[in-house]
C-alpha cells in the first residue's frame, strides 16, 4: 500500500518523481523519499511525514539526475521516520532499492547478512534487500537482482537502481500492483497509472514474477527464469484530469459527486434496450452451468464486503441460490466447505487488497469457480478470477470508497438479476419493472446529492459527538454498517452499526440522553418493527435522524429530523439511502478539521495482510 515511482530518460528525474509521488500520496502517507543518479553516486533523499516535509527538506537544492525511484511508505514494519522511510541503501550507497509489500523472510536474511558485517540503518524489511544485492553482486545487475528474488518470500513490488549499471532500473512484483509507462526517449515505473498518466497513456502492466529492465529507450520484460516475454500495450483510457480534484475540495467530495455517472457507466451497456434482461456479455452463463452450484461465497474487505451484503440480499431474494457473505481475512482461514459446485465471487474496488487476492487464490485452489468485481481493469484480482465484471466507476482516488461502494451494488445488483433470467425464478414483468427503476437510479442519486443543506447541520450540530449509532433492518443494516464505517474512518467519530433488532440484546445499555442515532426505515416488511426499536432509543432520550423514502409520511411522527430520498425500489434503495449517509461523514470530518482524503492509519490499497 505504498506508492513507488521511477524515471529513466532525456529529462530531469525529481520533478516526475514527485509529481507521481503526488499522485500516489493517497496510498500512504507516513513518510517519503526519492533516490537519484546525478552522474557520480546516487543522492537519496528522505523525510518522515507527508510528501510536502520532503519538498521543503529539498527546495532549492533538488537533486539533479536522469535516472530515479520514488516511495511513499505506509509503515509496516518500523514507525513512520526518516531511517524508515525509503528508499533503502545498502553499505555503499550503490544499491538502492524502494519496496511496497512484505518480505516475510526478512529476520533470517537480516541476521545472515549482520553477521557477514553489514550494518543496517533501519527497523524495515525492505533494508535486506538492498544489503543482499551488495552481497551477491556479480558485476551483473540484472543476475543478482534474479538471486535476490530467488531468496526473499512475501509479497511485493520492488525497483532496484545501482551505481555499478546506472542507466537502467530493473523492477518486479509479487501479488502487488506496478505498470511501466511507455514514453518517448523515457520510460516511467509507478504501482498505480494516476502517477504516470500525466506523461503518456501507453503500458505495460507488469504480472506476478516478470522482471522488467528498463531503460530511456527500451524495456526488456522477462519471466523468473529469464525468457522474454512480449507484453501487449495497455492504453489507459482515462485521462488526468479523471485523477485530479475537478475543483472539488476533496477527493472523496468529488467521488461522492460522481456516483451518478459511474453508476449510469456501469449498467448502460449492460441493460437490453427494451429492459427486458441484464446482458452480461462477460459470462455467457447458463441454466446448466447456474445449477451446478450449491453455494455462492462472497468474499471481500471494508466496504466491499458491505457490498457483497447486499449482494447475498440480492442474490437469495432473486435467484434463489444460498449465498454465504465473508470477510476476506476470515474466511481463508476457518476452513470453508468449498468445492467444484461453488461459485465464488471477490469483490475489490483496487483488485489488489492483499486479503482478497489470498482468498480469491485459496477458493481456486479449492475447486471453486471464481468471478471478480473490480474497478481496475489489469489489476491482480482482474487477473487471477476465472471471470471478471468491471464496475466502471473510474479512478477512486481517496481512502473512504463511494463511488465504488455504489457501482458494487449496481453490478450485484445487475447479477443477480441476470442470474433470475436464466434460472427463471422471477416474472418476466418484474425483471422489466426493475430495471426500468434500475435505469433511473442514476438521476436519483443526482436529486439525492442536491439536498445536502440539512446533512450539513447536522454534521455541524451532532459532529462533535464522540459516539454515534446506525440501526436499520435487513438491507437498511447493511446499509448502516457501511455509513458508520464511512464516519469513523474519517471523522474518528466512535460509530456502530447494529441490527435494530439486536440493540435490546446489549447495546440498548449504551443509549443515553443526546446521543445521535441514526435510523434507516426503508424496507417494508420490518418497518413496523423498524419503527418500535426507534422508539425503543427515543425511551432513552436519544437524538434520532431517520432516513426514510420520500412517500414515507410516519417516520417523522417518531424521530428528531428526517432525511428523504427519492421513492425507488426497496431493493435499490440502498443505491440513495448511502449518499446522505457518505455527505454526513465527510461534513463530520470537515467539521472535526480531519484530512478526509488521508485519514490517520488508513492506505487506499491495502497490500499487506
Ligand atoms: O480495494 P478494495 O475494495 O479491495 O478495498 C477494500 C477495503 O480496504 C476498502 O473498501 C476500505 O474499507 C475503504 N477504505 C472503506 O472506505
């Protein structure tokens, strides 16, 4: 969940180097630093904090180079400091290597090379490595960089630059995200395309055990073994400004605004014209081929995970087939039943969270066959599923997921849909009834963002609260675990999602007089009892802000304040009732002074397990 960057060319490296840190910031934060050739030795540079402590450490006295590695580090092993941020030497200076992931081997290396005197300057386990390349030199980089990898176990992605052959880089990756953008007399490396995409739109996205030797006029891409392989250009196809704030304050402000087009771009092609089915031209499934699963999983992290609650709503309720919903961390390792007659499904906005992947790996490994949703087309998880929908959502830039959260639900939504049309377990008349509400959600959502007057007081009255809760039933929970999620991720508010069923089992000892709960009532078949839990809280003096659809006209009877949103489908509903839930957490933090896009602790891209 670092971000790394590398130039070689005709032109200056630091100004790329820190434009494309810019643009990786998002991935970690805790400290940065570059590394560059300036004709003799290798100056590296490095400075705890954000990007901006480096800029101020070098302003004035940049280093001047052609050839350059960049990193921005969210720590795992070290705190956050100016020892730990890389890139990372070895005794000399002539190794220098930037590291995102995981060497799980790292002790043992590290112990073996101390006793052999090399003297180590950091607490990482990237440091082993630059120390290795110093110890197996051969007067052939590319032969040692290949022992190297030979030797270390974990996950990563890795650039190597050395003063011995200083007219290349040579990079690699291990179950993390690097692309080689292709240039004219200058290549790039960066682990994301917002990096390179101000430079050109031309790729190469590197694959597990491939080496990449890159120089200003070639790249040379290899397996493990050292036999070429011939990459296919991938042309990115959107453009910078897509990756840039669009005027917007923030990231997630200007993500939140986006879910009406990433939504529309996600099911219109994908809708028959006379709404009449989904048409997933990515699968082609089949009556036989549904009817040989017993069990769907879905397995993902963080608000994916969420999203595939809804998903496993979507499924059972419309096509019929049991769907166990998980965690991707937990469900690797509680041994789930899983065969040939499973079907499972990761949902990942990155297509690299490391926990995901591992599942993904290990359902396979199993006999299960696998479909990936996933916003980046390329990405590990796109690569490694049997079959892939794309959620096209666009870049999603900061940490908390909206627009992705939204384009989920569309494309779970769409396959489960799907899945009735084939299996033939709903009416035709009411496949076309939903998706022609389907076809207006975009709009909706649209209405929804313009009522954001209210959201904001209340984000100014109740922002200081240190304690908040989310009650809802059957999808309203979902969709409350996602919203409390969203609010402590970025505001630091102390938030908890409950069933509202569930809070007399416990959590009702919690309420007390003034405190913010907020309640959504949109599903019909548990609204009265929706409504007795809220009064169950109301006993208790809480204050409650109810999110309800705009024909709903009892809700206000029993709460404090309500927030409408559009009528729709209860079973798309979800798709509005998260917009004001997203709007609250972001006026929350603004209220709290947090920095939104880069919340403390947090990375976009979580690589690590
Ligand atoms: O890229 P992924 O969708 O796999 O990421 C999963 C989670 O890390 C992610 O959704 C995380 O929970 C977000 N920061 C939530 O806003």
């Amino acid at each position: 969940m670092c971000g790394i960057v590398g130039y070689v060319g005709d032109g200056q490296a630091t100004p790329f180097l820190l434009e494309g840190l810019t643009k990786l910031e998002y991935r970690g934060y805790d400290s940065a630093g570059i590394a560059v050739y300036d004709g003799k030795s290798i100056r590296v540079e490095k400075s705890v904090g954000r990007l901006v402590s480096l800029k101020e450490k070098i302003a004035g006295n940049e280093p001047s180079g052609m050839v350059g590695i960049g990193h921005t580090r969210w720590a795992t092993h070290g705190r956050p400091s100016d020892l730990n941020a890389h890139p990372h030497t070895d005794c000399t200076g002539d190794f220098v290597v930037v590291h995102n992931g995981i060497i799980e081997n790292y002790m043992a290396l590290k112990e073996d090379l101390i006793k052999k005197g090399h003297v180590f300057k950091s607490e990482t386990d990237t440091e082993v490595i630059a120390h290795m390349m110093e110890e197996l030199y051969n007067g052939d980089f590319e032969a040692t960089v290949r022992d190297v990898l030979n030797r270390i176990d974990g996950s990563y992605s890795l650039v190597f630059m050395s003063r011995r052959d200083p007219d290349r880089l040579i990079c690699t990756k291990q179950d993390n995200p690097l692309v080689i953008g292709l240039g004219e007399g200058e290549n790039f490396i960066a682990s994301d395309i917002p990096a390179i995409i101000s430079r050109t739109r031309r790729t190469y996205i590197l694959n597990d055990g491939e080496i990449a030797v890159i120089r200003k006029d070639s790249v040379w891409v290899t397996n493990r073994e050292g036999e070429p392989i011939t990459k296919k250009v991938f042309e990115v196809n959107w453009n910078a400004e897509a990756a840039e704030k669009g005027g917007y304050e923030h990231f997630m402000l200007k993500e939140i605004h986006e879910q009406p087009k990433a939504v529309r771009d996600t099911m219109s092609a994908r809708l028959a014209k006379d709404d009449s089915a989904v048409v997933l031209d990515e699968l082609k499934w089949n009556e036989d081929f549904l009817n040989s699963f017993h069990k769907i999983f879905i397995v993902a992290c963080g608000t994916a995970y969420h999203a595939g609650l809804v998903g496993k709503y979507y499924i059972e309720r419309l096509a019929r087939i049991p769907v166990e919903c998980d965690i991707a961390s937990e469900f690797r390792y509680r041994s789930p039943i899983i065969d040939d007659c499973t079907l499972t499904i990761v949902i990942s906005q990155s297509g690299e969270t490391i926990d995901t992947l591992a599942a993904l790996k290990e359902a396979k490994r199993l006999g299960s066959k696998t479909l990936a949703v996933t916003n980046v087309v390329g990405s590990s998880i796109a690569r490694e599923a049997d079959q892939v929908i794309y959620t096209w959502a666009g870049p999603e830039i900061a940490v908390a997921s909206t627009k992705a959260y939204t384009t989920q639900l569309i494309v779970m939504f769409m396959l489960a849909l799907y899945m009735a049309g084939i299996r033939r377990t709903l009416p035709a008349a009411r496949i076309h009834e939903l998706i022609g509400k389907l076809r207006q959600i975009p709009a909706q959502i649209s209405e929804t963002l313009e009522d954001v007057e209210p959201i904001k007081t209340f984000a100014k009255v109740y922002g200081f609260n240190e304690d908040v809760f989310f009650i809802g039933r059957s999808l309203d929970y979902d969709v409350a675990l996602e919203g409390s999620l969203k609010l402590k991720e970025i505001s630091y508010i102390h938030a908890e999602a409950y069933a509202a069923g569930e809070l007399k089992h416990g959590t009702l000892a919690l309420i007390v007089e003034g405190i913010p709960v907020i309640a959504l009532a949109t599903q019909k078949s548990v609204y009265e009892k929706t409504l007795s839990n809220i009064k169950e809280v109301k006993a208790r003096d809480a204050v409650v802000i109810g999110i309800a659809a705009a024909n709903d006209t009892e809700l206000e009877k029993y709460v404090d304040h309500v927030i409408k949103v559009p009528e729709t489908d209860e079973l798309l509903i979800p798709l509005l009732t998260v917009v004001p839930l997203q709007l609250l957490a972001y006026y929350a933090a603004i209220t709290r002074g947090s920095d939104v896009d880069k919340p403390r602790n947090l990375a976009k891209s979580v690589t690590v397990e």
